[in-house]
C-alpha cells in the first residue's frame, strides 16, 4: 500500500497530545525536512576543517546559519553558496559578533561541496550550524 500524504497526516496526528500544565499542543513525532541539516563541533585549533559537506550532483545551493561561542565571546553569521560543479561562490552576511571566532570558505572536493571553517584561537571554540539546501 502506498503511502499518501493524508496518510501520513493521520499518523502524525495520532501522536498529538495536549498538555493542559503548559497550555501546548505536544507531538512525540518530528516534521523531518528532507532538506534541512543541523550539526557542531568543538574545536581547539585553528587549522581549517570541513564543517559540512553535501553531494553537488544532488543540491546547487545551500544556506547555512553558524553561531559559535568560545567562553563568552560569541559570533553568529549566515552563509549563502551556490556552485556550478566545479566552482563555489559563498557570501557571508548578517554577521553579528562581540569578537570573530571564525572565518568561512567553500571548494568542491571529490563528488562533495565542502563548507570549510578556520577558528580563530585555540581556546575550544563550539561551532553549530543549521543547513538548507536547495535541489540541483
């Protein structure tokens, strides 16, 4: 039997709950965006790593939200990238920080568009992002 949409409506329904303490509708299901990625890292170094990777047959762009903190200092930034199969473009706006922990570039390695991170100290640095990419 193939599964329809309304199908899985229903089952998504099936798990709701309403919780009368905080006044919230409550699901023990998740809504999986196929297209969305989330991930971290600790890093004490400041060498350049690949934070991410995506096959570049299957997706042409990506955006991606970054926020890192290192003690208290903090820096956020939301990067665009689009390639052609064999060059990337990256912009990188709507920056904010109190001290920059890290700088960003993108290059096509092997059949994967990489989005590559340097960390600016050695002190140990948490880089989380968020990724959505948008089909070839």
């Amino acid at each position: 039997m193939a599964i329809t949409r309304s199908f899985k409506l229903a089952e998504f329904i099936r798990h709701m709950s309403y919780n009368s303490s905080t006044d919230r509708i409550e699901t023990g299901k998740e809504i999986q965006d196929e297209n969305t990625t989330t991930g971290g890292i600790t890093k004490t170094a400041t060498t350049e790593f690949s934070l991410d990777n995506f096959a570049h047959a299957t997706y042409r762009a990506a955006r991606y939200i970054v926020a890192m903190s290192e003690g208290s200092n903090f820096h956020s930034t939301e990067i665009m990238l689009v390639h052609d199969g064999s060059t990337v473009t990256l912009t990188q706006y709507g920056t904010l920080k109190d001290t920059n922990l890290a700088t960003f570039d993108a290059d096509i390695n092997g059949d994967n568009v990489r989005l590559l991170c340097t960390p600016a100290g050695t002190n140990s640095t948490v880089i989380k992002f968020n990724r959505t990419t948008v089909e070839a």
